[in-house]
C-alpha cells in the first residue's frame, strides 16, 4: 500500500468556549453571594467599572455636557419587561471589534447593549417590575487563583451536610422538601424550636407526615441534632449508645434536679445507688447539650433568596428577581470619552478598548444571567402550581428537560441555573433544585411522580388485610387499574426504599399476630 500526501477541503462546526462564554458560564452558576464577591474584584481592576450608588450624580449645571452614545451604562438600563432579549439576539459568546480610532469615530451605542432584565408574573395580570439593587459581600476565588486541591480543603458547612443527608437518607421528593424545610428552621444550638403542627401548616401536609420525617432527621450527623429540647437531644446520644435504659430514662425526666445536685432525690427516683448515678451523671457531662455549634458555622445559617414569589390579588403569582442580591454595575463611557482623547501612545488605547470590552461585557453577562433565572424560575412555578398552592402532596414531577424545552434552552443551562438558587415562597425558602423529581408514565400519557407512586404503595400495603397480603404483582394490578404503568421490578424497589417487607414476611408476620 503506497503512501502519498493530499490535500482536502473539508467544512465542520465547532463550539469555540472564548473566555467570555467561559464567563457567562461561570456567573450563570455563582451563588448571589460569589457573584457579588466576583464583581466587587471586577470593580478593583476596571476602572471603567463603578458602582451605581458609589456617589450622587452631579447637578446638571456642574455635568460636562457628554454625546449620549457615551453616558454611562447600567444593567438596570434594560429592567424593562417591554425588551426581554429575542431568539434572534446576537449570543454572549459575540464580542464586539474595537479599533484605534477616538471616541468621533461614531462609536455606536449598540457596541455595548445588551438585552433586559425584569420581574415576570405568570398568571393573570403579567405585568411586573424589577429593580436592580447593590450586592453583598461573598467568596469566590478565580479558577487561576484557586486549584482543585484548594477547593477539597474547604470544610462544608453544617447546613450543606444536613441537605446532603436530606437527599441520601429520604426516599420520596416530598419528605426530601419537608426535610429542607427543618433545616432552615434549626437555631443556633441544633434545636427545632417549631412546633409541628405550624410546619404542617406552611408545607400544606398533616403533621404525622412532618413527624415521621423529623424522627428520620433525628437520626442523622451530628447525634442529637433535630431535638426540640435539651432532654430530647441527650436522649438521641444515648440511643446511639445503646445507653437510654428506664433508668437512664427517669434521670433525664428529672434534669432539674440535676442542676439542683439534690442527689440523694435522683437516687430514691431513679432507684439506683451513688456508684450507678455517679456512673451515670459522668455519661451525661460528656454528652454535647448544643451539637451544633460544634461544627463550624453553625446550622441557622440564613439564606438570601435569589427569587421571589408573591400571590396577586387576582390569584396569579408574581415571580421576581431579588434586587438585593443582584450588583448595580455601571460602565462610565464618558471618563472613556475624556481619557481615550488624550492617549498618545497605542498601548494606552488598546489597554482602555480592552477595558472599555471587558466592562460593557460584564454588564451584558449580568443581565443575561437575571434574565435568565428570572425565565427558568416562572417556568418552574407554573409547572408547580399545585405544590404553592396545596402543599407538599401536589408536587409535580419534572424534569430539566421539561424546563428547558418550554423555555428553549439547554438542560445543562437550566441546570447551572437552579443550582445555588433559592426561591422565597409562601411556603418557605427552598432551592430550586428540589422541585425536580422522576415521572412515571401511566394510562393516556398522563405522568405520575415518582414519590406520589411510592406514597400510594405505601397506603396499598397499609390498607391490606391479615388474610389478603398483597403481592407485588397484586400491587402493580391495582396501580394499573388506576392508571399508573409501573413494572413489577420497579414496585419492588420502591417497597425496599420505604423499608416493608415482603409479602411472604408481611404475611408471617400478621399470623402471628393473629395468633396473639
């Protein structure tokens, strides 16, 4: 076979990432408090970059006069509902070409706008107003100031290993909401100072259901913590180490007099002599009362919402971007227009053209990503109506793909989007990522949530009689008849997740109970 050299002439698209596509990237997944801490290092480089509320504007009468293409820009420049950006819009990833020339070379004001940026209402009356505010101080640290190895030394905070649980340890999407909920509710210490039956009634489910998933949370890292009082979160300790005997019990029912050192009354009620109460007050010292703040930042950490969902008066919800999280950047074109005239050299123009570029991007990113949160977010709403509006029972289930597809973008876009991102409802603050959960298909292409499904085995299994256990195949035969398509395979794993047993033990279990 001989070898020879050719030349052909081929055409291929590619995805080119320029760094200010990596940049709209990287801000579409920041945390409100990263993205502040990125654009407060952004304003300490750029001195075309400044603060809008870093000092009052001057009078008119003290204000250079200055061509309108050069008066300076603010994302809040496009806060109107009535210029959403278009499908048609140029992408981020399009930069504009700077030449040499001085600012009467007609520079355009199209060079550096962007889109909009707004509140949007779904629902009856869809109007809506947004106002960009200032942002607060955060952390972030720029892939080059910051290595991989940098980022696994950070020690998580208690909050986010308490979700982390949440998500491991709860198999349906509702107890995993409920869940969430009790951990925003913690205090400093660890303790649940709410009461149940209020928790039920923000979350729109019974407060068995908020019970049976706080005796779950009771049971995660660090021991003790869920407890609603100090004798609770000793109790939990002591379980953990096989230690809560009915003696143990009576100690704890009577701390007070624990502080009180009447020892010789601990003893006549406990019914134990000085060796066995001195064994057991010793246990009792090397318990943690607050396990909590044992951890580095505490579990009461609050959480600024991103978005934010009212009710209007005609039942519809507004859905809106919190101005406070968002940053109030300007892009002063005219110190440009001043400066750019006076630089003699070409290394000076070009240093202000790339500045010039990099803040008139900046301002674009930002705004494309309120838009694009404020978008995702309202889809989201109107697909979980039933859950704002009747609780947790009515959860939809939802994918990303179902967001994207309405909205038409890409999952991975809507994924960065509800990562961080937490959502200010009537029925608390939670992240965006918890309203996504499994579907299953049933009769008529009508879909079921997977937790819904699991929920209803449950009370198929509950509702069995002693003599008429039901079989898994039992159990898909009923499903079906109420529509729900579910493989026999698959009601086996989800009866496996909710920890029943099956049905031949079931059925040996209630004999014998029988029998008693």
């Amino acid at each position: 076979m001989a070898v020879s050299q050719r030349l052909e002439l081929r055409q291929s698209q590619s995805l080119v990432m320029t760094p200010q596509l990596q940049q709209a990237i990287r801000l579409l997944q920041l945390s409100n408090l990263e993205l502040a801490d990125y654009v407060e290092r952004e304003l300490e480089q750029n001195p075309l970059l400044e603060r809008a509320d870093a000092e009052p504007p001057p009078a008119a009468d003290e204000r250079p006069a200055e061509p309108d293409a050069f008066r300076p820009q603010d994302a809040a420049d496009y806060a109107t509902t009535d210029r959403l950006p278009e499908a048609g819009d140029s992408p981020l990833d399009t930069t504009a070409s700077y030449d040499d020339n001085s600012p009467s070379d007609n520079w355009s004001e199209s060079d550096w706008q962007g889109g909009d940026s707004g509140s949007e209402a779904w629902g009856a009356g869809g109007e809506g107003a947004f106002n960009w505010g200032s942002g607060r101080g955060g952390r972030f640290e720029d892939d080059e100031d910051s290595g991989f190895e940098q980022r696994l030394a950070d020690q998580p905070r208690l909050r986010d290993r308490l979700l982390e649980q949440v998500q491991m340890d709860l198999e349906t999407q509702s107890d995993r909401l409920i869940g969430a909920y009790l951990v925003d509710c913690l205090d400093e210490s660890g303790y649940l100072t709410l009461p149940l039956e209020e928790a039920a009634e923000q979350l729109g489910c019974g407060a068995a259901e908020v019970a049976r998933v706080l005796t779950r949370l009771q049971g995660f890292e660090p021991t003790g913590i869920f407890a609603r009082d100090l004798r609770e979160c000793l109790a939990l300790q002591l379980a953990e180490r096989n230690r809560l005997d009915p003696m143990m019990e009576r100690l704890l029912d009577n701390l007070a007099l624990v502080g009180e050192r009447d020892y010789a009354k601990l003893r006549r009620l406990c019914g134990c002599d000085v060796e066995d109460l001195t064994e057991m007050l010793s246990e009792l010292r090397s318990l943690d009362p607050r396990p909590a703040l044992t951890h580095e930042g505490g579990a009461a950490e609050p959480v600024i919402p991103d978005v934010l969902l009212r009710p209007r008066a005609d039942g519809s919800w507004l859905v809106e971007l919190n101005a406070d999280t968002l940053p109030r950047v300007l892009v002063d074109q005219g110190t440009y227009a001043r400066v750019v005239g006076h630089c003699r050299k070409r290394q000076e123009k070009d240093y202000l053209n790339d500045q010039l570029q990099a803040a008139n991007w900046l301002v674009k990113a930002l705004h494309q990503r309120a838009a694009t949160i404020l978008k995702v977010s309202t889809e989201l709403v109107r697909q979980q109506d039933g859950f704002f509006r009747k609780g947790v029972r009515h959860l939809r289930p939802m994918t990303l793909k179902d967001i994207a597809e309405v909205i038409g973008m890409h999952e991975s876009t809507v994924s960065r989007v509800t990562s961080n991102k937490f959502l200010a409802t009537p029925r608390g603050t939670y992240e965006l990522k918890y309203f996504f959960s499994a579907a299953l298909g049933g009769a008529g292409g009508e879909e079921h949530s997977a937790e819904s499904v699991r929920e209803r085995i449950r009370e198929l299994i509950a509702g069995e009689e002693p003599k008429s256990v039901l079989s898994d195949d039992a159990i898909v035969d009923k499903l079906k008849a109420e529509g729900i398509e579910i493989a026999r395979r698959t009601v086996a794993k989800y009866r496996e997740a909710l920890n029943i047993p099956s049905s031949v033990q079931r059925r040996r279990e209630k004999s014998l109970a029988l029998v008693r």
